[in-house]
C-alpha cells in the first residue's frame, strides 16, 4: 500500500488536503482535511441576534447571500415574521443570482480548466478544449468572465452592493424595486440568458430543459456534436471516463430551494433514495454532528446543530479535520444541484442517475440544467413583482428564544440554528453545503461523501495529485471556508 498526501488544491475557495491509500493502482480509502479553523459560531456568541446578519457573510466571499439567506430564516422563525410576496421574489432573485454565478464560475473556471493538462494532450479534443477554456487565454473562459461580471451588476441595483449583500432581512427586502429597475435587471437576465443560449448550450433554454431521457440528450447532442460548451463537455465526459467516476453515497438531501408565497418551494425538499428511486420526507430533527474525528470537542457525543458544540481540541487523538461529521438519521448523504433536481422530479437528471448514478458527470450535469431551469424562473419572479406594495414585513425580535434557517445554496443544504437568551446569542451553529460532502468519518467508522467517492479512483503510475482524484473533487466545487465556521 502506498499513501499519498494530496494539496493544497488549486481553485478552491479556502484550504484542503486528502490523504489516499493506494493499493493496485487505485485508491483503497481516504481522508478529508480541511486543515483551516475559523471560529464564526464563538464569535457570534454573545452578540445581539440581529448582528449575525453582519457577521454571517464574511463566512465567505463566493457564497455570502447564501449566508444571508439562511441567517434570516433562522431569525425569520425565531421572531415568526412572513416575508410578503414582494420580499420572496426578491429574495429568491439575489440568490439565485449568486447561485447562478456559481455554477457559471464552477464550469468555466474550476472544472474545464483541469482539461486542458498536459495529461490529456493525446486526446482528440484536447486542442479545441485548450483553445475554449485555457485559463489565461480560453476564448470561452474570457467570455464567462465577462458574462459573470454583467450578472453581477444586478445585486448592485437589488441589493446595494456584493458580497456582504446588506439588504436582507427575516422579513423580506430592505431595497424596493422600481418600475425602471425593473426593466434594467429583466434586460440583464436576458443578457445573461443569451450567453447560456449562444455560448454554453448553443439552444434554446426551453430546448435543453425539453431533453427528458439519456437517449433525447445524446440524440440531441449527435445532431451538431461539439457546438456549443455543453456539447463539448459530453464529448469529454464520455472519452474521459466522468461518466461513472466518483459515485458517491447514493442519498441526496434537499432543504428546498426558492419558497413561494404562500408555501412550496420550486424545488421541493426531500431525501432521494437511488435503491428505491425514491423521494421521502425530510425530518431535521434527525441532523446529528459526529465530532469524533474533529479537532473539536465531542462532549456527549454526536449533536443537532441546536444543541451543538464548538469549541476547539486541537490535539485530540484520532481526529484529522475540523470538520464535523453531519448525518441524517444516522446516514451518510450528497447534497448540491444533483440532489434538488432529484428531488424536484427532473426525468434526465434521475434516468442518468439510474444508469450511472452520483458521479462526476452527474453532478455537472445537473449543475448546467438547472442554470438553464432557474434563469427563466428569474425573469417570471422579476414580473410578479406588485408596485406599492410592501418588500419587508417588520417585527421585533424576541429576547428569548430558537430558531432554524434552512436553505440552498449553490453547492447544496446550508442551516443555521439560532438559540438566544437575554437578548443575546447563546449558541449559533452552521452545517453547510460542503461540510456535508467534505465530512471525516463518523464514530462507526463510516466515510463522507467524498471519501467514499473517492474509493476506486485510478491513479497512474507516479502521478502525485491523480487527475481522478481532481475531477471527483472538482465535482462537488467545495467551498473549504464555508466547511469550518
């Protein structure tokens, strides 16, 4: 057996390291570091409740209005404040729109890039995969920068500035949407919906969201093979091997994403089941944080996030990370784009589950159907918009009491669990996207997410950071300093 020792890796937000156990050529177990602590769940003690919505964007830089998002649900449920349906729309646009961007900058600056290696440079689609997504000199690359950076000007107009967006509140908006700004932000998702159709699909949105099966997708893709960045993505996938690299736990968690007036998410939330090809509830009384291989103290043993513990054991035996380990009923679940169209019933998404399951190729793939799902979905929140009527519901906080806020982001679940006495912060705690994918073993021993994934994985004779191992991480586009709090 050998052991390899793999990172810092390159393009990921924060700090990661895995160590492989190889044995014939592939890898026979891993493990997951994430070697950076960060404290936000001690600094956020003692602090007024309202204060976490200052503190919780600076968790991270990419993803802070998912912070947001879910910092103001927790208070929305402690205080029991409605948005109105003004506030849920807008809302749900300053998210999605980081979301968006997210999955924009995973494909064209994260995970296409590693194709353009020297590893691959025999392959017949090398050259053109140079030419489209080189980082420093990929026309395609070039052009998602540029589309990222228009998208962004939105949050400006929305939510005054990003990251750190400021604007949201447990009751809804502070930023009214006026008449003009209205037609300047729908002018901005069409801009941005030209791209994906012109660039990234090469189609219509409608179309690619049309494609219901595996067959309707590769018949698609065989009437103008290469046109389009999506089309050469499949081309990749398939000579490469994504299409069954990677397979993770076979369980997908959703909290859902985009609630709607009223009640209902877009995409509803649930645990999918691939050995029953099955949608079930979602119980989050069963979340429990397993500590055991954390540089943390595991007091009392595995915890909900309402009761969790956070406090630094730096040389404690047999941990390895600082990340926690979070079940569901005791089970090891993937969460992300893969797992919320899952759940909310895509039939291509699920019939290339069926076939290949939670693999590389998946994952990617659900990522681009829902850019090409949600962008429309913008602009029909953007219309339903009421003038004169109210963005923000308001309500005092109470000084005594809990609250939980769960939420999508764009890498998947994030909740944030609120309990105040006397007015302040007694205990906050955060499980998000990649703490649930990026989790150690738990006290039975059993891998997370990516760990398990991981297992299998070829790698080449002497090969130091195996291009396997790059992509089935890439895959999950973790997000290290959301993982550590």
């Amino acid at each position: 057996m050998t052991r390899l020792l793999v990172g810092p890796f390159n393009r990921v937000e924060g700090d990661l390291e895995v160590t492989l156990d190889i044995e014939d050529g592939r890898v026979s177990s891993a493990r997951v570091n994430s070697p950076m602590y960060r404290g936000f769940e001690q600094i956020l003690q003692g602090k007024r409740p309202h204060d976490a919505l200052v503190y919780v964007p600076r968790i991270c830089g990419i993803c802070s209005v998912s912070q947001s998002v879910a910092s103001a649900r927790a208070l929305a449920d402690m205080g029991g404040l409605c948005m109105p349906p003004n506030g849920q729309h807008v809302t749900n646009v300053i998210l999605a729109t980081e979301n968006m961007a997210d999955h924009l900058t995973h494909f064209y600056l994260f995970f296409m890039p590693d194709f353009t290696r020297a590893v691959y440079a025999g392959r017949p689609w090398h050259a053109e995969a140079l030419r489209r997504f080189d980082p420093a000199t990929g026309e395609q690359a070039r052009q998602a920068i540029a589309a990222r950076q228009r998208w962004f000007t939105m949050l400006g107009l929305l939510a005054g500035k990003w990251p750190h967006t400021q604007s949201i509140e447990p009751g809804g908006s502070t930023r009214a949407v006026d008449g003009a700004e209205r037609t300047r932000l729908l002018a901005r998702m069409r801009e941005f919906r030209r791209f994906l159709e012109q660039q990234l699909f090469a189609a219509p949105l409608e179309q690619v969201l049309s494609l219901a099966s595996a067959d309707d997708l590769w018949d698609w893709d065989a009437r103008a093979p290469l046109r389009g960045d999506f089309r050469m993505f499949l081309a990749i996938a398939r000579d490469a091997g994504l299409m069954d690299l990677g397979n993770g736990p076979g369980r997908y968690l959703s909290y859902g994403a985009y609630p709607q007036p009223g009640a209902g998410f877009v995409l509803p939330r649930g645990v999918w089941r691939a050995e029953s090809s099955s949608l079930g509830p979602l119980d989050e009384r069963g979340i429990l944080e397993d500590a055991t291989h954390a540089w943390l103290a595991d007091d009392g043993g595995p915890r909900h996030p309402r009761e969790g513990l956070t406090v630094p054991a730096g040389d404690k035996p047999g941990a390895y990370t600082w990340n926690k380990a979070p079940r569901l009923a005791g089970e090891v679940v993937e969460t992300g784009a893969i797992a919320r169209q899952l759940a909310a019933g895509h039939p291509l998404v699920r019939d290339m589950v069926g076939r290949h399951g939670g693999t590389v190729f998946t994952r990617v793939l659900a990522r681009l159907l829902e850019l090409a799902q949600v962008v429309p979905l913008m602009e029909q929140w953007m219309l339903a918009l009421e003038p004169g009527e109210p963005y923000c519901a308001s309500g005092a906080l109470p000084d005594e009491g809990t609250g939980v806020g769960l939420s999508e982001a764009a890498r998947g679940s994030l909740g944030h669990w609120i309990s105040v006495r006397r007015g302040h912060i007694e205990n906050y705690q955060i499980v998000a996207p990649t703490t649930w994918n990026f989790s150690p073993r738990d006290a039975a021993g059993t891998p997370g997410a990516l760990e398990s994934a991981l297992e299998g994985a070829p790698v080449r004779e002497g090969e130091t950071t195996p291009v396997s191992v790059q992509h089935i991480v890439r895959s999950f586009d973790p997000c290290m300093v959301c993982t550590v709090h």
